[in-house]
C-alpha cells in the first residue's frame, strides 16, 4: 500500500502502527496550527471545483473575489488546488494580498498552484479540513463536487451545532445552487432542519456582495471584541 493511502490504513478498525500514526497526525497538526498563525490577517476560505479552467466564468469571479477579498483586508486561503481555487489565490496575490494553499497530497498528484504565497501540503483529509475552516472568518463557496459539499455541510454542522462561532457562509451562483437551496427548504418543511438553519447561508452572484456580508459581519465582531 502507498503512502498516499495512509488513511485507509489509519481508518481501518485495527490499526497495527497506531503510536506512529497517531504521532504522524499530531504532528500535521501542529504543522498547520503554525502555518494558520502565521498568515497574519482574517482568512476568508474558498471552496469550488479543481476541475474549472482558466476563462471560465467562475474562474473569473474566483479571481475577482481574491482581489475584493484582499482590498477589504482578508487572506485568501483555499485548498491550493487547480481551478476555482486557482483563480481566488491568483486574484488575491496579483491584488498584492496574503495567498494561502492548503493541498492535499492524492494518489493522483494535485499540486500546490502557482499562486500561493503560503503553503502546506497535507497527507491527511481531516488535518487540512481544520485549517480551512481555522483560517477562516468566512466561507465563500463556488460551484464544485463532493468536495465542495463536503466543506459546506460539514462547516454548517460545526455552525449549528456551536462547535465553531458563527461565521458567513456565502454561495456563489444562484442558477447552481437554487435546487440543493430548494431541497433545504423542503428538509425545513419536513421540520429535519429549523427554518434559522436556513439563515446560515447566503446565495449570490457578486462577489462585491458575498464580501459585503463577510466585512459586516466581521466589523460586528471586531466591534464586540
């Protein structure tokens, strides 16, 4: 078995190396902890597809929004991948800001984009969820795959359930995310979810907009400090 499939071997029931994984794993921690305190401003973290290329249009409003983002005087952090995450380091670093990549190392390789003035490359999922999420005062979530759903529940969950403060979670592409908003709606209906859950999130097209949302609300919480 690969390196790159560790987690299958730290995952499974029996696990023959567990002092040595369970070292492995404190230390990745500890390696993102330091690289998250030394950004140096509020993150705002953006999720979307790997799979976007240059020109595209939300690339293009990835690389808007990393600029917006670092005028409004936030760090980008994505997961230092190709495409969605691409354009938002891109935007951000040619707009002279703090540009962070936290890239996972995969068995087919994903490498750390061009783009990235801060990076860290990851073996383990969940170590690097962590520090998207600790890096952030928002999310700002362009359209993608199971990955991008993956980062959006899962920081909804840490949200309701109080594991984490309240921060913005803003969706990029109303025509996108109008049927998954539409299914929400219908959970509430079914009283699965609260009708508050549903003010968790916000949907735009304008990046000017979701950084609107994201330097209110961090105003607020400066102001309440």
């Amino acid at each position: 078995m690969t390196k790159a499939n560790d987690d299958v071997r730290i995952l499974e029931r029996c696990d023959p190396d567990l002092e040595k994984h369970v070292a492995m794993i404190a230390d990745e921690f500890r390696q993102g902890f330091l690289t998250v305190e030394s950004i140096g401003a509020p993150g705002v973290t953006v999720f979307g597809s790997a799979r976007t290329a240059e020109g595209d249009p939300m690339y293009e409003l990835a690389r808007e929004l990393g600029r917006l983002a670092v005028a409004s005087g936030f760090a980008v952090v994505t997961g230092g991948g190709p495409g969605v995450m691409e354009g938002a380091n891109r935007g951000a670093q040619e707009a002279g800001g703090t540009s962070v990549g936290f890239n996972i190392r995969l068995p087919h390789e994903q490498d750390l984009n061009a783009y990235c003035d801060i990076g860290l490359t990851f073996r383990h999922f969940y170590a690097r969820k962590t520090m998207l999420v600790k890096a952030a005062e928002a999310l700002v979530l362009f359209p993608g795959g199971f990955g991008t759903l993956d980062e959006l529940f899962e920081s909804l969950v840490l949200i309701q359930t109080g594991k984490i403060h309240y921060f913005p979670v803003c969706l990029i592409g109303t025509e996108h995310w109008r049927p998954l908003l539409d299914w929400l709606d219908e959970l509430c209906e079914r009283e699965l979810i609260s009708r508050e859950d549903l003010d968790l999130v916000s949907v735009t097209d304008d990046p000017a907009e979701a950084l609107e949302i994201i330097s209110a609300h961090y105003m607020r919480k400066q102001q309440a400090a």
